[in-house]
C-alpha cells in the first residue's frame, strides 16, 4: 500500500530551512570490557534498533579502512560500541545475527560485509530504509533527506570525515554517531506506526 504523506523527494536548500536537531538521550561509549558488560543487556528484548557504523576515512584511493565503531540505539539510549578497541563481542554478534531484532540503517550493505570480515556471523533482521522508504513514495535515500523528509528537522553531517579511530572521540563525534543511529530508529518507527 502507498502512502503518499510524504515529499518524494526534497532539496539541499529546502533542508536548510529545517531546525537542526541532534539526539539528546543517554550515550555510552563502550571502548573495554568492563562497560560492554554492563550496557549490553539494557539492549537485550529490545525489538527495533537504529543501526549505524563509523570508519576512519582514507584518503588513498582503493584503500578501506575497517569499521571502527558500531552505533546501537533505542529513541533513549544510544550505545557506541568501538569495535576497533573491544572487537565484536559474543553478545553484539548475537543481536546483529538476530532475526526477531529489527535493525534499521541506511545503505548498510557494505556495512554489513566489513563486519562480517571482522567476525564471522550471520547478519539477520536488518532493513535497509534507502529501500524501505519506497513502500511510502519516497525516493529521496540519503539519511539527512529522509530525516528532514520524515522527521521534520535537520541533522548534521560535520563529522562524518574524522578520525573515528583517535584515542579519545571528541564530543562532537560522540553526539554525531548517536544522532545517526537514533535517526535510524525513529524513522523507522514513524513509517511503522504510521505517526
């Protein structure tokens, strides 16, 4: 069934006139052990996540670094797992793999084939809403223009080319790669429940 609530499509300019917003919930950043342990089961029963990755960009072409960091979120909670640091854990294997968690990101493919190459496991329960979003007439597919299209505001995309493998992740990094998971998710939910 098409719902046509929403613009097909929207403009760079158009954007621009959108309320900048950014997630504004609890962060974890899990960078050891110790604190992969003590968030991992406040994600467990959860049955939709936003979903996102972070990777150190190269500069070299044909070059590509690996993932470095695995945004989990809730519309509360956003955990930052740094895979570079802790792995893929058991656990966070466990819910990528499984197929009664919804996982939504944008064009997580590649995604999902680097985190493979890292662990193996068997990617299960994630939707791709570049493609998701054709089912309600939207085309646009980039995840600034559906946030704008679906959420009504804008988020930000300033951080996207930093170091995601530095010792410390800045503030800005932390807010920016929460934001993008929790987008994820609310987008996703909006288009379910038809709000």
């Amino acid at each position: 069934m098409m719902n046509n609530r929403y613009a097909e499509n929207i403009t760079a300019e158009e954007i621009r006139e959108y309320d900048l917003a950014w997630f504004t919930g609890r962060i974890v950043v899990v960078d050891n052990e110790t604190k992969f342990r003590e968030i991992i089961p406040e994600l467990a029963g959860r049955k939709i996540l936003g979903f996102d990755t972070e990777t150190r960009p190269s500069f070299r072409k044909g070059r590509k670094n690996k993932v470095s960091l695995i945004q989990l979120s809730t519309g509360s909670l956003a955990c930052l797992f740094r895979i570079n640091r802790i792995g893929i854990p058991d656990e966070l294997a466990d819910i990528l793999a499984d197929p009664s968690v919804t996982k939504a990101g944008v064009a997580i493919h590649d995604d999902l084939r680097f985190l493979t190459g890292i662990r193996k496991f068997n990617p299960d329960g994630f939707i791709d809403l570049q493609k998701f979003v054709k089912e309600f007439g939207i085309k646009s597919s980039g995840l600034r223009k559906l946030a704008a299209i679906i959420l009504g505001f804008r988020i930000s995309k300033s951080q996207q080319i930093t170091d995601w493998e530095a010792d410390e992740l800045t503030e800005a990094q932390i807010i920016y790669a929460a934001t993008d998971a929790w987008v994820c998710y609310e987008i996703y939910s909006r288009l379910i429940n038809g709000k």
